[in-house]
C-alpha cells in the first residue's frame, strides 16, 4: 500500500435499515457493495440508530437488522465505519428518510417538554434530547448519558465478533442535531435554509438554570456583584 494512500468510504442510504428494523432490499444492497467493492472502495459508512434499536422500550435492544448488514458488508470485503446516532433523521439537508427518537423517549417529551432545545419563542425542537439534562435521571430513572452508555456498551457486546474480526475500523458518536455538537439552530421546519446562521437554542428550563448557576459562581470568582435576568 502506498505511504500516501488514502482509504475510500461511502455512506450507505439513512434509510438502509427501515424503521421496522429490517435490511432493507438485500439482494440490491449487495449488488452496489460489490461493485463499491469491485471499484476500488474500502469500506462503507452506516449510521446506528438509536431510534430503530431501542424502539421497542427502555434497554430492549434489537440489532439483529446491523448484524445482517454487517455480515454482508463483511462478505463483501468491505470495511466498515459505525456512526453511534442519538438523533432523529429528518429535517437536515440531505435527510431522505424519517427515523424520530424512540417513541417512549419523546414519550418523556410530552409531560416534560424542557428535555429538548427550545429557542427564544418557546418552539422546542425534537431532534435530539438537550445538553441540560445530560445528567437527569428523567429517563426510566437513567439520565441520557447513562442511556447513550448502555446503548454502546450494548452495541459492543452484541458485535464482539465484527470487532474482534477488525470488520469495524471506525467507530463515531454522535452530539446533537445532525449527529454535531451544536444547536438545533437552523431547522428546516422554521424556514431556516441550510448553512444559515439560526439562532440560540438555550432557553429550556435546564440550559437556563446551568446559565444562571455559572454566572453566579463567575461573579462569585471575581468577587464581583451580579444582576442578571435571563429572559
């Protein structure tokens, strides 16, 4: 292999797994992996989705539908690069499919509607849950970053022969929107037009209660006096 060489990924269709969890089109799917193959491509790219595994209730994990893309992806002899996706597809550009969060985690959202971003008119956005609660055990008595933990320690125990086959050269975790570590700032379905600058999406009840918090401890470091009114 050349010193320089730069291996190719291809990200397979969002909706190659179907919110019923199946594989979907198999036959044709392995037609395009072997001339992907036959073309000189390394390996394939493929989003995980927590809205597919987990759907059907907490820490009920079905990822018998991976395993068999997996396993084709293998008998391709094709790499493969894992995308850990806490986010809901839809609503980003390039979204072709609709795969929303698991139903009893929006199911949280409708009796406690502050665990998703929500901006300056009150408009929250469901496509991830929000950095506030990171720590809240609202989920079941799990806060999410116990939920993103368990879904991967899952993931790892259910692949151990893909890993250990060194199938897996690449694992990604997703943080927010998208899959980014940002704000839900420029959603589609407000009219926003992609890469638009958008806005803050801090004004859930948490986010504010983390704002005010660090701004009194800011002030308190500074020996300094605060007035502050979030709005």
């Amino acid at each position: 292999m050349l010193a320089n060489y730069v291996p190719i990924y291809v990200m397979l269709p969002l909706g190659v797994i179907t919110n019923d969890n199946v594989l979907e089109d198999r036959a044709k799917l392995e037609k395009q992996l072997t001339e992907l193959r036959a073309a000189g491509v390394d390996g394939v790219m493929v989003d995980v989705w927590w809205g597919i595994v987990e759907s059907k209730g907490p820490q009920q994990y079905d990822w018998s539908a991976y395993r068999s893309l997996f396993q084709l992806v293998q008998d391709c002899k094709l790499k493969l690069q894992a995308i850990m996706s806490f986010h809901q597809c839809g609503g980003n550009i390039g979204d072709s499919v609709s795969i929303p969060l698991p139903k009893w985690v929006l199911e949280v959202g409708e009796s406690n509607p502050d665990i998703f971003y929500t901006n300056s008119s009150g408009f929250m956005n469901k496509e991830c849950i929000s950095l506030g609660v990171d720590n809240k055990p609202f989920f079941n008595g799990r806060t999410p970053i116990q939920m993103y933990s368990d879904y991967m320690k899952s993931f790892r125990e259910n692949m151990a022969d893909f890993l250990e086959s060194e199938l897996l050269i690449d694992i990604e975790v997703g943080l927010g929107p998208a899959g980014e570590l940002r704000y839900p700032s420029y959603a589609e379905s407000l009219g926003w037009v992609f890469p638009g600058i958008g806005e803050f999406n801090c004004y859930d009840k948490y986010l504010q209660a983390d704002f005010k918090d660090a701004a009194k401890e800011q002030a308190i470091l500074n020996g300094s006096c605060l007035i502050m009114q979030v709005i």
